[in-house]
C-alpha cells in the first residue's frame, strides 16, 4: 500500500455492514482499511494502535453512541477525522453529533461512490452532511432559538445546574429556595423546551449556550 493512502478505521456492531463497506473501499486504491471494530472498547483500542487518518463510526453500539465515541476517538488521535455513518436522522441526534466534532454524518442508505467521497472530504477538512438531514440542523437552531427565548433568568439558572449535574437539593441550596419550588420548577421547565428527563435538559442548555 502506499504510504499517501486514506487509512480508514470501521466501527460498527453488525460484521455484515462492515463487509459490505470494506468491499467498497478495497476496491479504491487511496483508501487502506486498517481494520474493524464491533464496538466502542474495540474502537479505542484499535484507533490507539493503528493509528488511523478516517474512522466510519456507527451511532448506536453496544457500549455507547457515536457521540461519546467521537470524543473520545478524538481525544486518543486529535487529527482524526470520524464520520457518522448511521440509520438514524433525527433532529437531536444530529445536532448533539455535530457539536461533538463529527467531521461527516452520512446515512448507511448512500451509495458506495458517496461514501468513499466522504471519505475523502473529510481527509482534506471538508466537513460532509448527508444533504436528505442538512436541513435539520437548521430546524434545531431555529427551533432552539424561539424555546429559549421563552426561558426565565430563573431557568437558566436552573439548567445551568442541571448541566453541572447537581441534584434537586442542591439547586434548591444553590439558590436559596425550596426542593419543592426547584422540583416544580424543572417539570415547568421540561415541558417549556420539551424534553423528558435531565440528561436532555443538559444536552439542551448546552446547545443553548453554544449560540450566544
């Protein structure tokens, strides 16, 4: 192989994926598959090793998602570029995959050609969006925009909290009211920006505060 090829890292639970993508990548002489992994901890380990330019990620694995998988990748080989190739289009997904560095997010319905495009954008530092969820990425913004603007002081205050990981009490603590009062107060706010537990609420907040 030569050394100026893309090496390339695959990263999903499924082997029959994985045989189907490397079979359209060893058929392109830039592109040098490294390996295969079926899981984040296999991930890790093989990305530390090998040492990788690309990682095509899954989003949903057995020990994890594509987002905390993106970081930490990144964290073992800070030039890496990691691609999201996913079934899953959804709104905040998407969003919460870009904000954690993503360098491409495709759907596994694109075509063999597309990928190995992607592959090479991203090499070069082109960020690649699947064009059938680029649209969604506006919706989220726009659609965080318009909820926070509905928030109080109060609420912000409260979700800053909750992205710090601080309990009912010590909210309550923190801003010398009742538990009961902060307890009322984050199902209010739950409802306000739609989400349903405070992991959510976290991840919201955050995106929030990546706007101003």
């Amino acid at each position: 192989m030569n050394k100026s090829n893309i090496k390339v890292l695959l990263v999903d639970d499924h082997a029959v994926v994985r045989y189907g993508i490397r079979s359209i990548l060893d058929k392109n002489p830039s592109i040098q598959v490294l390996g295969e992994a079926g899981s984040l901890t296999e991930a890790y380990e093989k990305a530390e090793n090998l040492k990788p330019d690309v990682i095509l990620l899954d989003m949903k694995l057995p020990d994890g998602d594509g987002v905390a998988g993106c970081i930490r990748l990144k964290s073992i080989i800070p030039n890496v570029k990691v691609i999201i190739l996913t079934a899953f289009a959804e709104e905040n997904i998407v969003y919460e995959a870009v904000k954690a560095g993503i360098d491409g997010y495709i759907l596994k319905n694109i075509e063999g050609q597309a990928i190995i495009n992607a592959i090479m954008d991203s090499y070069k530092g082109i960020t690649v969006i699947d064009p059938n969820i680029s649209h969604k990425l506006v919706k989220i913004i726009q659609k965080g925009n318009e909820v926070g603007n509905l928030l109080a002081p109060q609420d912000r205050k409260i979700l800053e909290l909750i992205s710090q990981g601080c309990t009912n009490k010590e909210i309550a603590d923190a801003l010398f009211i009742s538990e009961k009062t902060v307890r009322n107060n984050v199902s209010k706010i739950m409802k306000k920006i739609n989400v349903n537990n405070r992991t959510e609420a976290a991840m919201f907040w955050s995106r929030q505060k990546s706007l101003k």
